[in-house]
C-alpha cells in the first residue's frame, strides 16, 4: 500500500492553485492508494488560501496550513511538509512549472533509495533564475560535497523517515540546500532522475529578487558555519 503526501507552498497563486491541486487528484491519485494534499499559504494576499479552504470543504484529503504574514519559500516549503502525516512525502511548486505525472517515474525508486530528487532537463526560466540556480548548486556542492545537480528543483519525493531525522532551519531560498545536506549528512540514499520543465504563465517569480539572493547567501554562510561546528 502506497501512502503519500504532496506538500506544497503557494504565495499569491489563485491563477494556478485549483488548477494544480486537480492536477495532483487526476494525475498522482491513481498511482497511491492513500493521498494527502498539503497547501501552506504563505501569507496571499490574493485569495489562494480561500480557493484552498474551499477545495478543503469538499475534498477531505486537501489541507490548508496559513501563515498570516509571509514568511519566506523555505517556511512555507517546511511547514507543508513537516505537516505530512503519510509513510512518503513529495514537495513541489504550486505554479504549474512541474507535471506532477512524472512522479509515476519516481515512485517504483524510493524502494531502492530514500529520497528521489529531479533536475530540470532543460530549465524554462529568465536567464537571470536559470544563471543564479546553475551557480547556487555548484556553490553548495562545492561547500558541503556534491548532493545534487539542480539543488533547488522542486520536485522531491522521499521517505517519511528522512524528515522523521533531519531538522532544518532556514526559511528562505537556503531550504532545499539545507535539506539536502542535511539529508546527505544523514547517511540517506539520494537518487536523481530528469524532469520536465515549463515556463510559468501566471502570477509572479520572486527568486531572483536581490534581497532573496542576499538572504539566500547569508543563510548558507551560516550553514556552513553550523554544520562545522554541529556536525
């Protein structure tokens, strides 16, 4: 019996939440046997949580947790996925960027491994996203060993065991790196498989902001620092 967990954040995503969530329910609920679907609204201003609240109404298995102000990707990332409740979690955007049908490629691997990572073939991103995200994941594997080739690709599936024993803490765009090396830290197995790509068509990108990236590399400096001195 398969049991999962889809965790997802969403800030200002009313354009593409409904049409994700039913993405999820037509296109990953055939695959499992027991379906959650989370959403963490990380503090919208435009109705997302509402749209989700009502999704909720009618369809037990979507759960909303709300964050009243924003807080940050990684915040809402882990709040989403700490909240799982099923014996396999998998976290993904709420843009539509992702087919959530790959999964079914993902799935038959956790047997062999506890964490299946993807890395976006061909990334469909401004330039800008597309150089910062190449330079992010050579820069964290060259300070905490190579952990994967896309470090930020949303689109992880792993046992509930690895967030049963790995804590992280940054809230930012620092979250996925943090998990990963965590994860490596941990001794758990990592196995990485190509996916695809699109270009978002609604609502905005918030990655490549300057203070983002500000916050992003302050928090790894402080990562690296931790894990030195708290191995």
């Amino acid at each position: 019996m398969i049991s999962l967990t889809v965790a997802m954040p969403a800030h200002n995503e009313a354009a593409n939440i409904e049409k994700m969530i039913d993405a999820v329910r037509t296109k990953v609920g055939p695959l499992v046997d027991d379906l959650e679907i989370i959403i963490c609204d990380d503090g919208s201003k435009d109705g997302t949580g509402d749209i989700v609240r009502r999704i909720g109404v009618e369809d037990l298995r979507v759960r909303l947790v709300e964050h009243p102000v924003n807080l940050g990707y990684g915040a809402a990332v882990r709040d989403a996925v700490w909240a799982a409740t099923k014996e396999l979690v998998f976290f993904t955007d709420s843009d539509l960027q992702f087919d959530v049908g790959e999964l079914a490629r993902f799935l038959p691997l956790i047997g062999e491994a506890d964490m299946v990572v993807g890395y976006r073939a061909a990334r469909s991103d401004p330039w800008k996203r597309r150089l910062f995200g190449s330079g992010w994941s050579w820069l964290v594997n060259l300070l905490f060993g190579y952990t994967a080739r896309d470090i930020d690709c949303a689109f992880k599936l792993f046992k509930r065991a690895v967030i049963e024993a790995v804590h992280v803490e940054s809230g930012g765009a620092m979250f996925s790196a943090e998990f990963m090396a965590r994860t490596k830290r941990a001794g758990f197995k990592i196995v990485e498989k190509p996916v695809t790509h699109y270009p978002r068509v609604a609502g905005t990108q918030s990655g490549a902001k300057l203070r983002v990236i500000v916050r992003a590399f302050g928090e790894l400096v402080k990562l690296r620092w931790r894990m030195w001195v708290r191995p």
